[in-house]
C-alpha cells in the first residue's frame, strides 16, 4: 500500500511508517507564535516548565502582527516581553511592520516542503500550501515545542480532495473554500489531515492555494497539504530557491475518505454571520447594504487579492457611505503592489491603506464595527463580536466581491466589474 503526502512526512520525521490513529513524538522543523500566544508560551517556559530554554534559536521564529502597532499600553507591554526574550535567547522577531505570521514564514524562505511545522495559531495549516506539515497548537504546546524541539500528536485520518473544472469569470479560491465549506461544514474535517489533487490546482498560484489551505482551520482541519507541483517549484525558484523535492503522494495511496469538487459552474459565494459554514451565492445575497469593507488578512491580504481590488477600483470611487480599510499581508507585498502603482491607484479610490498587520480581523483595532454595523471582510472568520460590537455582522468573501460591495455600498456581485 502506498503512502499519502501526510504519511510520508510522518513516517520520514519517526524513521518508520506511521498509521492513522497512531500516537508519536516527532521533532519539529520549525516553531512560531505571534503576540496572541508568545507571551503565553513564554509564562509556561518560566511558571510551569520552570526553566526558559530554547532547543534551536535558529528554528524558533516570534511576530508582531495581530494588534501592531500596539494600540494600548497593555498590547505593548506584550510587545516588550517579546522584544526582550528573543534579544536573550537570541529568538528571531518579526516586528511590528513585517507582516502576518503566516504570510512572513513563507516569504522568509522557513518553509521547505516535508517539514514539520508547529505554529501557536490555528491557521498555521496555511503553509500545508508548500507541502509541509504544519499544524496550529496552543502555547503550552508551543512552549514545550521551543524547549524540547519536539511536539507528540495522534496521526490524523487522511482525506483527499479533488478539484476540477475551469474557473469560472469573477470565482476565485476563496470562492472554491467556501463552497466547500457549505458542503462539508465546519467539524467535518475535525482533526484530519487534508490533501487537495484535481486539475484546478494547476491553474492557481501560491497565493490561490495559501486560501485555500488557511481556511482549511475552518473545515476543522488539523493540517491541509498540497504536494509539489510545478507551480510550487516556481515559487521558490523566483525566490532563489532551488532543488525543491518533489513531495508527492503514492499513486496507490489509501484515504479515509475522498470528495470531488467540480467548480465549472460555481458563482461567487459568501459566508453570511454567524457562521463560516452560512455559505450561500452571490445572487442570494447580493443588495444588502453595508458600512465597512475589509480586505486583507492571512486569508487574502496577498499581492494577487490587491491586484484584483485595484482592477475592479479602477476608475471607481468608494461608495461614500463605505469605510474600506485595505491592509497588505506583509511588508514586501506593501512594497510590491507600490512599485506597481496599485497603492496609489487603492487611494485614488478613496481607500484606507494600514500597515502590515492582522488588523480589524481579530477585533483588536484599526477598523472595529458598532453596534450593528455590517462587514464584508476577506478574512476567515465571521463569528458574533469577530471585528468589533457583538451586535456587528461580519460576511466573508472574496476581494473581488469586497471590492464591487464597496463600490456600491451593498453587497454586489464582482462580475458586473470584470471584463
């Protein structure tokens, strides 16, 4: 029986072949936390392990991205803590203006497919994207990872998911993850390990299938892969990087379960509050007017979700009764989409441009919601008080639907905006 690109992973890291169900220890390639679970991390190193070390400093990674810069004495007493074990332990810090964790990792080169990657948060199966296996866990969890370099964990059942079909006009990734998320709901992948195969993936780019993998948390996923492929190779090749392994599963693998999504005729979709899983089309929907439109976030703060914006924007004004806040994912990406006019283009349209940073997704600040204000968001969670007032609503899209919404200050259906 051949091995699924989880099972390959696993049984390379323990030195023999692993089984599903099965408990093991494995070493970790990489750790890293944000200014959400570091701290925390760092209390269980110092009050309950009662001792602070760090198995690797090169191997250990801290960012600043979820309320940077800090909008409270509080938040920057954090911030502090942070800045001053990684100066002692000699801990790599992202500060404030680098960037999302999530994104940062990938961008730094601290990513390489088949590692084992232990991320204190749980869109850390983001970077399953480059065929690593990377799982979020809580800070005790990370704490003992920082410590010891290893991390113990059940195998998780293996399901594949196949995509086929052409994209339609005005559908993109986020488009596809909902949906699926619609079909399978969000305990339906609770605490298995996903891997996405079909044709369609050959015509989505790291940034298409970094959605696709970080809203794998909201299936209930414990990690999400997809094996190396030629697109994968270029990405790291464009960044200098090469002989990338061809991480693959056996053609004769064996999963759990295996689902097929043909997406030839799919519509735009929305994920409608309080649940990621209220997932209904575009037409449904379309014509419910709005406050705020955000776009940004690990899900979709990414180049090619500005480049989209900017296309749609162009020649247009936000609405006037619509905030839209637009925050890059990271600091090269900021960079990029300047040098290639889309942030001049962004304001010219009457939009908010923050700095690198989790921002309004969490609620922590440059963007919170009143007391019965309407969100669209791109980012991946729509849950009651999300981004602000408990009495808010929050509804997930795509950019290209963010940006059509928030031309006309209601929900709107992006294709109208795309020639």
């Amino acid at each position: 029986m051949g091995l699924t690109l989880t099972e390959k992973i696993l049984s390379h890291a323990v030195g023999r072949t692993v089984n599903p169900g099965e408990i093991i220890v494995t070493e970790v390639d990489l750790v890293y936390a944000h200014d959400g679970t570091a701290p925390l991390a760092i209390q269980v190193l110092s009050n309950e392990l009662r001792f602070i070390k760090v198995f690797d400093p090169g191997k250990v990674v801290f960012v600043i991205d979820h309320a940077a810069p800090s909008p409270s004495i509080n938040v920057s007493k954090v911030h502090k803590l942070m800045r001053d074990f990684s100066y002692s332990f000699r801990v790599k810090l992202y500060d404030v203006g680098n960037g999302i964790c999530h994104q940062l990792i990938p961008e730094e080169g601290l990513v390489k497919p088949g590692m084992i990657i232990v991320g204190a948060d749980s869109h850390t199966v983001t970077l399953g994207a480059f065929a690593a296996f990377a799982i979020g866990v809580g800070s005790t969890d990370a704490a003992i990872a920082i410590a010891y370099g290893k991390i113990w964990l059940k195998i998780p059942e293996i399901v594949k998911i196949a995509i086929e079909g052409n994209l339609p006009r005005g559908v993109y990734s986020k488009d596809i993850i909902l949906y699926m998320l619609k079909t399978i709901k969000s305990d339906g992948m609770t605490y298995k390990s996903v891997e996405f195969h079909g044709k369609t993936l050959q015509k989505l780019s790291m940034d298409a299938r970094m959605t696709l993998t970080n809203m794998c948390t909201e299936i209930g996923a414990k990690a999400a892969l997809i094996p190396v492929d030629a697109v994968t190779k270029q990405w790291f090749e464009e960044r200098g990087i090469y002989n990338i392994k061809e991480l693959r599963p056996d053609t004769n693998a064996e999963y759990s379960d295996e689902l097929l999504f043909d997406i030839s005729n799919l519509e735009p979709q929305i994920a409608l509050p309080p649940n990621v899983d209220n997932v209904k089309s575009i037409s449904e929907v379309e014509g419910l007017e709005i406050d705020q439109v955000f776009i940004g976030s690990c899900t979709n703060g990414r180049y090619e979700d500005l480049l989209v914006v900017a296309k749609i924007l162009n020649k247009h004004k936000v609405n006037p009764r619509v905030r839209c806040i637009i925050i890059p994912a990271s600091r090269n990406i900021y960079l990029k989409a300047l040098r290639h006019d889309i942030i001049e283009k962004l304001l010219q349209a009457g939009c908010v441009i923050g700095p690198p940073t989790c921002g309004p997704c969490i609620g922590a600040h440059m963007g919170l919601l009143a007391e019965d204000e309407i969100a669209i968001s791109t980012s991946n969670r729509n849950f009651i008080g999300r981004m602000g007032h408990k009495r808010s609503k929050v509804y997930l899209a795509s950019p290209a639907t963010a940006a059509a919404s928030a031309i006309e200050g209601k929900i709107t259906d992006p294709r109208k905006y795309i020639s």
